[in-house]
C-alpha cells in the first residue's frame, strides 16, 4: 500500500499536464507561426487534391463514407488509381485536422489576451470537421454538383480563414484605426464582393461542365457556354475594380499599396489562365489552377481587408479623437 507521500497516478497525470500547459506559448512565437503556415499550406493543398478527384473522374474512387469501401476503410487494389486518388484526400483531411488541432492547443495560453487568434482557430477547425460531414454528403449523394459546389466555397472560406490568422498573429492586440480614406475602404469592400460573386459563378460554371467528377454524376442543369460568359462578367469587373484600388492605394501611399498589387497579381494569373483553358477546351490541370488561383485570390484579398485598419497607437487616437470632435 503506497505512503501518504507517495505519487499515485491521480497526482502524476495533473502535474504532467501541467508541464504541457507550461510548455504552450503565451505570445505568438516560432511554434505558433510555423503551425499556422502547415495549416494555410495544407488547406490551400486540399482544394488542390480535392480538385484532383473530381478531375480525373475520382469522385466516387470510394464509394462510401465513412469507410472508402463497405468492407475497408482504405482502398483496395481492385479500387484501381481512382480509389488512390480519393482516398488520398480524404487521407489529407485528417492531416490539415491535425495541424488546425495543433494551432489551437497552441494558442491556447492566449486564448484571453489574443482573444481573435483563438477564435480563428476554433472557426478553422470547426470548419474541417464540418467539411468532413460535408464531403461525406457528397458522396453518399452521388456528387450532387451543388453539395460538391458548396463543399469547394466552404473550403475557400477556410483558406481565407487561415489568411486572417496569419495577419492577425503579426499584429498587436489592442484597438484598430482605419487607416485609409473611408471611401478607399468601401471601394476594397465593393471589390471583395465581386470576387466572392466571380467565385460562385465560377462554381456553377464548373457544375454544369464536364468535370462533374464520375461519369455517373449529374451536372446542375445550367448551359455551361453562357455561364462560361456570365462568369467571366465579375471576373472582368474585379479586374478593373482591383486596378483603380492599386492605383489608388499607390498615388495616396497608403499601407495596403504592396498587398493589392499582390493581388492584382494572382488575378492577373488567374484571367491567364481562365482564357487559356476556355479557349482549349478545359484541360484537367488548367481547371485544377484555376480552382486553387481562386482560393489563393480570397485569401490575397483577406490580406488587403485586414490592413485597411492599424493599431492604434496614441497619436493615432488623439488625431481620431480631434477629427471627431471636428465632424461634431
């Protein structure tokens, strides 16, 4: 029988657990930023393979959800490239959870003082476990083109998700000043909304097209040519749009000049790349670009969104304080 001053396993598991709590950061640090770039690497990743499978015709590779099979959990050499394929993804789904799991034990310290970090990470890895159900619908659906349309914008969002993380970790905590003219704001926020319409009119663009995942699969019933038109409208007008925005942010040297021509860059890319795969009758790798350009687009322009305000130092909020009591 053990001594009063023995340890018991009830004693030692706390202690343990509070040398892994004392071991998480308390500020943003190396461990932090490192995890946070796997995780928007891997999601970016994801829409990449996800793209894959429904490319190559792997959609239904595995055919059930959860197992890849009724009687395996993986695929089965009879299941051919096409269960590699899907399988393969789903295998990177639990990779990109790992790293969201790993980001918000990290944060986890913090969790008070850099209350939005901790909050992101949560959306991020909420998010995966509900693409996972979602991915499951959409086999269980038979690639329903609007649930797999959903499934692609649902994973956008998350990239754009992980882009927040990583400027909001660069940034200190405390309150935000807008630091453009407010007209230059309105005209960023005009801009992110054609581009989240250019997406999906590129989505249903994609669903009424040939690449509908399996053979088997139904397309969502739309005349792919005139979306094919209807789609590159606000792709048009985003350009032009995310033109006048560098202009602007150039000629009134303004904090976010660098990041919009950052942007205009990946659209610049993106319409390149548009043009070449209408024009040559949509080749696989080209509409796969296309779908990942597109993400790295949203998460370019979350950037630009997110430095339209800087913290706000002391003189800042003095001259804030003096332009409200003038507008008063």
């Amino acid at each position: 029988m053990p001594s009063a001053s023995s340890p018991t396993a009830s004693t030692r598991v706390p202690a343990a657990l509070r040398r892994v709590v004392a071991w998480l950061p308390t500020d943003v640090d190396r461990r932090v930023r490192v995890f946070a770039w796997l995780s928007f690497v891997a999601e970016v990743l994801i829409i990449g393979t996800g793209g894959a499978v429904r490319l190559t015709g792997s959609g239904l590779g595995c055919p059930t959800w959860p197992k890849c099979t009724a009687d395996s959990l993986v695929n089965t050499q009879e299941m051919g490239i096409h269960g590699v394929i899907e399988f393969g993804n789903r295998t990177l789904t639990g990779l990109v959870g790992i790293l969201a799991i790993a980001v918000v034990v990290l944060v986890w310290r913090m969790r008070r003082e850099r209350r939005v970090l901790f909050v992101l990470s949560l959306v991020v890895l909420v998010g995966i476990v509900a693409q996972a159900v979602v991915g499951g619908i959409t086999v269980l659906t038979g690639l329903n083109p609007f649930i797999v349309g959903f499934h692609y914008v649902a994973s956008v969002s998350l990239v754009a998700v992980c882009a927040a993380f990583l400027v909001r970790m660069n940034q200190p905590t405390g309150p935000r000043l807008l630091a453009v003219p407010r007209w230059f704001a309105g005209l960023v926020h005009a801009t992110t909304g054609v581009l989240a319409l250019t997406i999906v009119f590129g989505v249903l663009t994609t669903g009424a097209g040939p690449h509908s995942g399996d053979a088997s699969a139904g397309r969502n019933g739309f005349d792919a040519e005139v979306l094919e038109h209807v789609h590159s409208w606000p792709g048009y007008a985003l350009f032009a749009l995310t033109l006048v925005v560098v202009a602007a942010a150039w000629r009134l040297r303004l904090p976010v000049r660098r990041w919009t021509l950052a942007l205009l860059a990946v659209e610049l890319v993106q319409i390149a790349v548009g043009l070449y795969q209408a024009r040559n009758g949509l080749p696989e790798f080209a509409v796969g670009t296309h779908m990942v350009l597109a993400a790295l687009a949203a998460a370019t322009m979350t950037v630009v969104v997110l430095h339209l305000k800087q913290p706000a130092t002391a003189e800042r909020r003095d001259v804030g304080r003096e332009t409200a009591s003038v507008r008063g």
